[in-house]
C-alpha cells in the first residue's frame, strides 16, 4: 500500500525516506533514519518496531544486508512485510515477502533501495529509479528523493489512489539552530495531491529550516543596517530582529546582524526573487 525511496546522499554525509501512500500519516509509520548510522522504510504489514531495531543493529556495525535479514529471520510475518534499508557507507538491501499484495517487488542499487506494494504495476518502481539515477549527485539529498517518489507517482504509484506522503533527511548537525540532525521532517497526513504538496512545503522548510550558504549572505553595512531597523519600526516592531523572530526567519539572519540572507532582504524590499 506504499511506495518508497530510501537512500544515502552522494557525499556520504546524509541519509533520508522519501514515501506515499493510500493510507493516513504514512509517514508516521514507514520511515526512520539516524545521521552516521543509515535509514529505514518499513512498509506493506509494517512492523514499526524495525525501525529500531534496523538503527541498532547499524549502529552496532551491521551491513544494510545484515541488518535485514536479523529482522526477517526472527519475524513470523516477515511474509507480508516489506523493508528497504540503507547503512552508514550506501550499501542497500530491500525485501519483499511474497504474501505482499500485488504489484509488490523492489530494486537496489548503489546507496539506494526502493521498494512498493499493491502499486499499478512495476513501472512505478522502475520510473523511481530512474529518476534517482538521472538526478546529479551534487542535488541535496532531499531534493532527489523528492524527484523519484513524484517519479512513482507519475507513474501511478498506489493502485488505490492517493492520501498522505512524507520527506525525512539526516545530516549531522543540520536540525534548528544546529542543535539535532533533522535536515528535514515533512508529513503530508492527508490530500488529494500529496507528493505535490510535499513538494511545496519543501520549498518551505528550505525558506524557514535551512541555514543560509555564503554565497547567500549579504554583509550588513551600517546604512543596510538602517534601512532594516526603519522597516521593522514602520511595521510596528521593537526592532529588526524583533521582526525576524515573529516571522521565524532566524535561520536566515545573523544574531549580530552581521548578514542578512539575499531572500529574506528580497522580502524586506518587496522584491522576492521568482
């Protein structure tokens, strides 16, 4: 009742799911990963309890492949389980028992597997795996599972249609504020359309999540400085980064004002980039 992706980036330094499904909160269930360990989807009759398990046995030094299958041998519905792991140096392994219901079957390959179950047909996984291949490997890990999961949905994706999708990314040191290792953590619960509304709040998370590269940021001159106090003041603010707090851009501007990220001041003179 899911399709999904579940991958190591290019670089080795991130690790993430990409999923969809017919099914409410998918992402509630399906997905789990660990910066420097690997990640997990756990899907069909999902046994959420492989998520942790899956994370310990990497994290103990097992292989994607021995993490596996320590889960299947000592399940008994390993028949009608489906599972897609990734570890710590982008080795792959995916299982599909054969009590899945059809179409259910996956693929690996170098630092990915990809997986699916009651899809239309084999083609979803295949169109996947192909645009996981097509993507650059200087893509952000995000962005490229965000490319193959709407690839499977292009393609048909869940034979009984659509309901909820979910996006998550580890990377050390990438969480808010610098503080954990959630790169990104998106849920579409439930729409008509998620992957396309997954694919919107990313853009979001990028926007409000994402710290600022050097080549964004604008060194902030005593006259910039000026014009952002006067901005935040017209706008009935205590000050500029009163301002930035209520908008929750802090991610995007330097506690000592030091710079300012180019879309944020985009925003201030009411010119956003397209």
């Amino acid at each position: 009742m899911t399709f999904s992706i579940v991958a190591r980036s290019a670089d080795g330094e991130s690790w993430g799911v990409a999923v969809a499904s017919k099914f409410l909160a998918v992402g509630s269930a399906v997905p789990a990963a660990v910066a420097g360990v690997g990640a997990i989807a756990t899907q069909a009759d999902a046994n959420v309890a492989y998520k942790g398990q899956a994370l310990a046995h990497m994290d103990d030094g097992a292989t994607a492949s021995v993490a596996l299958q320590r889960l299947i041998e000592d399940d008994e519905s390993r028949d009608h389980r489906q599972v897609g792991i990734v570890d710590v140096d982008g080795g792959a392994a995916t299982h599909t028992g054969h009590a899945c219901l059809d179409w259910a079957g996956g693929t690996t390959g170098d630092g990915y597997a990809i997986q699916g179950n009651i899809l239309v047909g084999e083609e979803v996984v295949e169109a996947m795996e192909a645009a996981w291949q097509e993507s650059g490997d200087d893509e952000p890990l995000a962005r490229r599972l965000l490319l193959a999961l709407a690839a499977g949905d292009a393609a048909g994706g869940d034979s009984r249609g659509r309901q909820s999708a979910a996006l998550l990314v580890v990377r050390e040191d990438a969480g808010y504020g610098g503080l954990d290792d959630i790169a990104v953590d998106l849920r579409v619960d439930d729409h008509v359309d998620p992957v396309a509304e997954l694919a919107r709040l990313l853009d979001l998370n990028d926007l409000y999540l994402t710290a600022s590269t050097e080549e964004e940021k604008v060194p902030v001159t005593p006259e910039l400085e000026q014009e952002l106090e006067d901005f935040a003041r017209a706008g009935g603010h205590r000050d500029f980064h009163a301002w930035v707090g209520t908008e929750n851009y802090e991610m995007r501007v330097a506690p000592d004002l030091s710079w300012i990220d180019q879309r944020i001041l985009d925003i201030v003179r009411g010119t956003p980039a397209p």
